[in-house]
C-alpha cells in the first residue's frame, strides 16, 4: 500500500517560500507531485499537512490541498485495485494524465488541435513561446489561477532582460498565454474571475511597426537584374515579382497556385488567410514570368511552382504549410543576397512586396481600392500599407510651416 502525504519541498523560490507537493511512497521509494502553490516554511503544519492560519490565504489553500490529496488518494487505490504491482513513479505519471487544470497540460491540448487544423506556421512560432514560459517557471507546471498580474509583470521583465526580446515579440508570447488561458475558461477548467487579462490588468497592445516597400526605381532596378534562367536566384526574383504583379498577393497563395487557377487570362484564387474569393487580370509582366514555369504542365503537375510537387495528399494542411514555410524562408535568402547586387539596401524579403505594392499605390488609387485589393476586412489595416501616402501628406504639411 502507497503512503501519501503533503510535504513541504525543499526548494526555494526567490520570494523564500517552497512548494508544497504530493510525496507517494511505494516500496520505500518516494515520488513527488508538485500542485502548483507555494507557502513560507513558517506558514506551515508538517504535522498537521495544513497551512497555518498565518498565510491569508489559508483557508482557500488548505480545502485545494484537500481535494489534490485526496484526488491522489482515490487515484493511488483505483490503481491499486487495478494492479497490485505498481511502482510511486507509475502513479505518479497517472495521476499526471488525469489532471487538465494547469497550464501545459492545456498548452499541450491547444497545440495539438492547432496541429488537427494543418496550422504548421502557428504551431512553429507558438510552441517556441509556450516553452519559454515554461523555461521562466523553471520548468514546472503551474495552475491558471497563480498566472497573476504580478506574475505575467515579471515575465515580461524576463522577456525584456534576461532574454533580449522586443516589445512586439513580447506582446506575442502573452497573446498565447491569454489564448491558452482562454480555452481553459470555455472548457470550465478554471474560472473567469482568475482571467489576468483586460481592463486594470495586463493589456495587449502591439506597438506601431513600421515596414518599409521599395520605390518604383527600387522596383524596376529588380525587374531588370540579369540573373540566369532556371536559378533559385531567378526563381526568388520572380515569386517576388509575381506578388506585386498580383497586387501584393502572399506568398502563401502563390506557391499554392494550380494551373487550373488561370482562365480566360485572369487569375482566380481564394486567399489562404480568410478564404475570400477574388480575381485579377494577367498583365503582360506577369505573363512573362509565368511562361518560364510552362514546362511544367508537360509533367502533369498541379501546381504552378514546384513546392507542393510532393505532397500525397492535395488537402494535408499541415504538411502544405510546413512546406510553404520551408520555401519562404529559403526565397528570403536569397533575396537577402540579391538585394546589394540590384543597389537595395532596404532589408528584401517575400511580404516587403505586399508592402511596396501599399506603398507605391499611394495617390494612384483610393485607400477603399487597396482594401478591396488586399481582401482586408477592416481599412484601418489597409491604411499601414499606405506609409509613403501618409507620410508624404505630414511632409508637406511639415514644410508648408517650417519653410518661411
């Protein structure tokens, strides 16, 4: 029969206090749970398992380490029961699969749904953040109700020093923090009151970020680069200018491009980040560039550029991002070494096309153009697009002071 009791660890925390946790003694070899709270030692009863009424915040914690003791309890005899022979690290490891109210054990279920959804990108930018959170908490655990103001105020400090990270990068790894928490609450695993988030608490706000597009001289200096047909050169060139042909369009969208999305020489495609339908006329640029990809429709491919060529199956949404994000970041680098030879020394990659396209459509056409354009559902996001409009109006503005 397993012995369980409630023990003070002896592991100290910056503050001086040590966490309490689950001691399961089988054949005299003990095994330790930590719940997820920690108690000064002279804030503790070893003998009576209780936290003193000196902590104010006793009576909550003693009746939540009565329910984690005495979950262990029916657990260990369930266990027990089911096999006399089992080991304190066995019930140890069952005991952790039962319980769904701290935060991993949530993160691990939001990933994995992420995952089910073909979300390559999202899981690839988003476990790294729920690791470093764990890395912060030491590598433990911890129930949504310690996620604090207090705490997440000095996550981000540790975000901001010992990690050398941005405040935009910032604003991310809390964003999976409130997302994670999130599901919790609809899942009923813990309650709404604890939620750290919103007004006169920890508000999300991203800092303005400014990306900056090529100019038209800029734009036609790659046009003309020399590069040799057939090369990953060549072909980072012409993704890029496929996506400014097509005002703008992901790169996402265009490596998932068929054949069969070009009729009566226009191009029709739904756009990958919200699914919204749309066409575009070829203009002779465009044309051009796609001819040299016209050998591939006597090898029976599907798709117009050789990315997904491997895929089994067309509707893997995991492994279509996975690939795609491969790709991209390798049409980054070559870019990167492309720039200095066409005399651009604004950082090039894939997106800043979008952006060059915002930027140059400055007082070519109106903002509610650009938006109908881009697919955006809300103008205020077409508007960052805009930078170089924007800031040629606050220049003359500017000047028509200043120059008297």
């Amino acid at each position: 029969m397993a012995t369980i009791q409630i023990v003070l660890r002896r592991q100290v925390r910056e503050n001086g206090s040590y966490p309490l946790a689950i001691r399961i003694i089988k054949n005299r070899k003990p095994t330790f749970i930590h719940i997820g709270q920690n108690v000064l030692e002279s804030d503790w009863d070893p003998v009576k398992q209780r936290v003193k009424k000196s902590h104010p915040n006793a009576n909550y914690l003693n009746k939540y380490i009565q329910k984690k003791l005495a979950d262990a309890t029916d657990k260990v005899l369930e266990f027990e029961i089911q096999k006399s022979e089992i080991s304190s690290r066995a019930i140890k490891i069952g005991l952790n699969q039962s319980a769904k109210d701290t935060f991993f054990r949530q993160a691990t279920i939001y990933i994995d749904h992420l995952k089910k959804a073909g979300k390559y990108n999202r899981i690839s930018a988003e476990q790294p953040r729920i690791n470093r959170f764990k890395e912060f908490l030491n590598g433990e655990d911890i129930l949504f109700q310690d996620i604090t103001v207090t705490l997440l105020n000095k996550y981000q400090a540790y975000l901001k020093g010992s990690r050398n990270i941005g405040n935009r990068t910032v604003v991310n790894h809390l964003i999976i923090i409130r997302s994670i928490f999130s599901q919790a609450i609809k899942g009923e695993i813990v309650d709404p009151k604890y939620y750290p988030f919103g007004k006169n608490k920890i508000r999300i706000k991203f800092p303005e970020s400014v990306k900056i597009g090529l100019t038209i001289e800029e734009v036609k200096r790659l046009e003309e680069l020399k590069l040799e047909l057939g090369s990953h050169a060549n072909h980072a060139r012409n993704i890029w200018l496929l996506s400014f042909y097509f005002a703008g369009m992901r790169v996402s969208d265009l490596l998932r491009l068929k054949w069969t999305d070009f009729q009566d020489d226009r191009l029709y495609y739904s756009m990958g980040k919200n699914e919204k339908a749309g066409s575009f006329m070829m203009s002779e640029k465009a044309v051009k560039i796609l001819s040299q990809y016209e050998h591939r429709k006597t090898e029976n491919t599907i798709f117009v550029f050789p990315v997904l060529d491997s895929l089994t199956k067309i509707d893997d949404l995991y492994n279509t991002q996975r690939k795609i994000s491969y790709a991209v970041k390798s049409l980054n680098e070559a870019l990167q070494k492309i720039a200095p030879v066409a005399k651009i020394r604004k950082k090039l990659t894939m997106h800043i096309a979008r952006h060059t396209f915002g930027n140059i459509s400055g007082d070519k056409i109106p903002i509610q153009m650009l938006q109908k354009l881009y697919r955006h559902t809300s103008i205020t996001t077409t508007i960052a697009y805009q930078a170089n409009f924007i800031n040629k109006d606050t220049d003359e503005a500017l000047d028509s002071v200043i120059n008297f």
